[in-house]
C-alpha cells in the first residue's frame, strides 16, 4: 500500500454527527493558525467562530477578569461569536467593563471554582432556583459551558459556550477538547504580552543601548539577551548560563562585589539593584555595563527573581577615567599630581605608623630651570620636564611613586626603603641627569638637579613633617652647590634648620 497523505483542515469532517474528530481537527487547525503569527486578537476571534460552528452553539465569548478583589469582580467582555445577530451580546453597555458585587454565596462559590482553573456546565431547567438560573433565564440561554483561561497560574478570563436553543449536556470528551482552546488563548495572551514587551524593551534599547538579563533563584540559571554577549545575530532571542558559568563572563576582578552587592541588595529587598561590571563578549573584548533590576518575591516571601537590563556604560566608563586621571595626574608628564601625592604621602605615613614599616621621601628640584626655559622657550621647556620624569621612573622600583608637585619640583616615595637604598636611588637618578642631556633639535641641553633626602623610621609623626624635613635637605643641597643630595640627617641640613630656629 502507498503512502497516503492530505492536508490537517479536511480531517474529522463535520460535527453534526457527534464525530470527536470534527472538534479535535478544529482544535488543532485554530492552534495551527494562532502560532504560525495570527495570534492576538485576530486568531482568537477565528478559534471562537471555528469553535461555535463545530459546536453548534448559539453564542461563544471570553469575559477578561480586570480587577478581582474579595467584594467585587470587575469584567469585560473582549470577544465574542454569535451564529445569528438575535444572539449577540457584545457592545451591550451592560456588558461593556462591568463591576459586579461578590455578595451572593451562588456567585462567590461560582468565582472560586474558576480561580482554581475548573471548568462549570449548567442546564438551566435542571438548575436549583436562584441567582444563576435567573440570570440565564433572563439571557435566555438553555445550557452553558465555561472554561477558565489561566495565564501564569492565575485566572485571567472566562471562555464560554452558551445554547440558547438546546438543552445541552457537554460530555468529558468534549470538555477535555475545549479546555485545550482555553490553553490556546493562554498561550495567545502569553505571546501577546511578550510581544508588548519586546516591542517595549526594543524602544528601550534603542534609546538606552541595553539588554534584558534575569536570575532565577529556584534553578539557579541566568538568562540574558544575545546581544550582550554576542556582537553577531543569532539564531536564537536570549541565552541561558548555570550561575557558575555566568560568573565566567565577568571580569575575575569584578566577580566578589558584584555578589556581595547582590546579596546585600535581596537582604535589604527594596529600592532598584545597580552595579557596573565587565562583562567578557565573544570576541574576547570587554565591555562595561551597568546592571539595573528589581527583586521579585514568591507567595512565601521568598526570592524568586532579579530582573532587569544591562546598560551599555562604556562612554560613560571613558568619560568617569578621563576626569579621574585629570584630578590626579599631571597633565604634562603624566604621572602624579599634587593633590593625589598629599593622598599617597598620608596613607604610607600611616600604614608605616601601623606596621612600623621604614620609607623614604626624596624632593628634586631641577637646578636654574627658569633659565633653560627663558633660553629655549617653553615647548623646550615642557620636553625638558617629560625627559627628565622618564629617567626618574627608570631608575625607580615598580612600588615607587613619583608625582610632579608644581614646575621643575618633583617629589618621590620609596616605600620600606632602607635608608642606603633611598640614597642610592636618589644618587642614581641624579647621576643619570648629568650624563644624559635633552636633545631638542639636535641640541644637547645640560641638567643638574638637587635632591633633599628625608628618612621616615616612626619618629616623624605627620606627613608635613616628612615633607619638611626633605624640604630642608633640599635646599641645603641649593645651598651647597647644586647638583648633589643630602639628606636631612646631613650636618649641612642641620645647619640650614639650626639657622632656621634662630630667625
């Protein structure tokens, strides 16, 4: 026997007869049709007709639950079909966002039953007098089915068949094919919301250049946009990491505080998470973003969720290093300035208070400076100040610090520096400025400079009296003759502070 084939839509055949497969084959053309791109609201307007007319029903609806609360229900009518205008009902203004009271047992027990997602038929002559059978009666309908769509676990609307001509009694089968078109319009819901969401964030995105990113706490995994990782389009929307594998992909310097920062956040619970990171893309690069999100919580109180988007913080980043290097660095010979020196100077006093750890302060002048700059002008000048920052740093050690204080002053700490190894830095890098001139335009310009040594071994108790004292030494080396160091132990020193006492 061959291979028979044929097209979904001629399967079942018609329901008059009862046939499950009539309704089964609409069913599952409808969901056909609702994932292959109607979707909402269009698709779910196609699945009532289809639905209706596989019935046979008079009229099929979906009443949206728009506010529920413990004394009222407040409902619109969003869809309906009618097999004939003498059956339709929406547009009516009673039915049209309506409030209902939640004061009648019949009702609230009605209420109940579809929030835990159950499914309700009635035939209304077979009914108890009451409110329900009243309410039908009235409406004229014989018999009625209702469906509860669930969208996340909760009651968010009603589907319903209603027969105004039959007293008719649903059978499981039945119930059981139709509470499969109530999961299609969850799931259109569903898609529609994300579509909402996706067009939302893509304006987002747009004008803050970001990304969605999400940590679930119950499976531990983290999922993300593509874009934040990968500068190519992919095949697939998002990504999906173990904790441990996104922790990969950041820096290994920002890993610890970016977990503390969580923790500290869901331990306080309130306000908006924030924290730059670097993040590692899949060319290598690095990128820095700021991670913004909110904590969301499950019934028990528990975390559940830390949501939110990755912003692109890398200009930003730029801008944060170049004003920062400008407040601390000299712009001229890039290394440290004043203020940031007078910050270095204080904290080594005091991790050498502390730790009784020796260090060693040196103060350069460049000897008749103000001469070489009015011979050769000041661009000469400026070269003359970066050549001599460059032999500075190549005779010191990689812990040094070197920072020019103001224009040919220069001041050098050498941490748990013995005080032989201070003086022979200090000696080197004078010698280095004698025998090596500046060379501009094939001229070789001649430097001296003077050096004043101070000696910190815990008896100094301030950082201005370590400046002062290498202050000292610096000018008894001008007095002496230029072009030498002396320390502020030195006699020469000494003198110069003795004279200092008597005026």
């Amino acid at each position: 026997m061959g291979v028979k084939t044929g097209t979904f839509d001629n399967l079942g055949g018609c329901y008059d007869d009862g046939s499950m497969a009539c309704l089964l084959s609409t069913v599952a053309n409808c969901a056909g049709a609702l994932s292959s791109g109607k979707g909402w609201p269009h698709g779910v307007d196609d699945l009532l007709s289809a639905l209706g007319v596989a019935m046979g029903v008079s009229r099929v609806w979906i009443f949206q639950t728009v506010k529920l609360t413990d004394s009222h229900i407040t409902q619109n009518y969003a869809f309906e079909w009618a097999a004939t205008p003498k059956f339709k009902q929406i547009g009516m203004p009673m039915f049209s966002m309506f409030t209902n009271p939640i004061d009648r047992p019949e009702y609230k027990t009605l209420i109940e039953s579809r929030k835990q997602g159950e499914w309700q038929k009635i035939i209304t002559c077979e009914a108890e007098p009451g409110w329900l059978r009243d309410v039908l009666e009235v409406q004229k309908i014989k018999s009625m089915l209702t469906i509860p769509v669930m969208v996340d676990n909760q009651w968010w609307g009603t589907l319903g068949f209603d027969d105004c001509e039959r007293d008719y009694d649903w059978q499981d089968g039945e119930i059981s094919a139709l509470r499969i078109a109530g999961y299609l319009i969850s799931n259109a819901v569903l898609q529609d919301k994300l579509e909402a969401r996706r067009k939302q964030f893509d304006i987002l995105k747009r004008i803050t250049d970001s990304n969605a990113w999400s940590f679930d706490f119950k499976t531990g995994q983290v999922w993300c946009s593509y874009e934040l990782i990968y500068s190519t389009p992919m095949p697939m929307d998002s990504l999906q990491f173990s904790l441990l594998g996104a922790m990969r992909l950041l820096h290994p310097e920002d890993r610890r505080q970016f977990i503390k920062a969580v923790r500290t956040y869901v331990k306080n619970g309130e306000g908006v998470f924030r924290h730059d990171v670097r993040v590692f893309n899949d060319c290598g690069g690095i990128q820095w973003v700021e991670l913004i999100g909110s904590l969301s919580k499950d019934d028990s109180g528990k975390p559940d969720q830390l949501a939110g988007i990755a912003v692109d913080i890398g200009s930003r980043k730029q801008e944060e290093e170049r004003l920062q290097e400008e407040a601390t660095t000299d712009p001229l010979t890039g290394v440290m300035n004043r203020r940031m020196f007078d910050r270095a100077l204080a904290d080594q006093v005091r991790v050498s208070s502390e730790t009784k750890a020796p260090f060693a302060l040196l103060l350069l002048d460049i000897d008749y400076f103000k001469g070489l700059n009015d011979k050769y002008g000041h661009a000469v000048g400026d070269g003359a100040l970066q050549y001599f920052t460059e032999i500075c740093q190549e005779n010191l050690r990689s812990n040094d610090v070197i920072a020019r204080l103001g224009g040919d002053e220069f001041a050098v700490i050498l941490p748990s520096a013995r005080r032989d190894t201070a003086y022979n830095v200090g000696e080197r890098i004078r010698r280095y400025v004698v025998s090596k001139p500046y060379i501009s335009n094939n001229t070789r310009i001649f430097m001296t400079t003077s050096i004043g040594l101070a000696y910190y071994d815990g008896d100094i108790a301030s950082p201005e009296a370590v400046v002062r004292r290498a202050d000292m030494a610096l000018y008894a080396a001008k007095k002496a003759g230029r072009n030498c160091l002396i320390t502020s132990t030195d006699p020469r020193c000494l003198a110069v502070m003795a004279e200092e006492l008597d005026s």
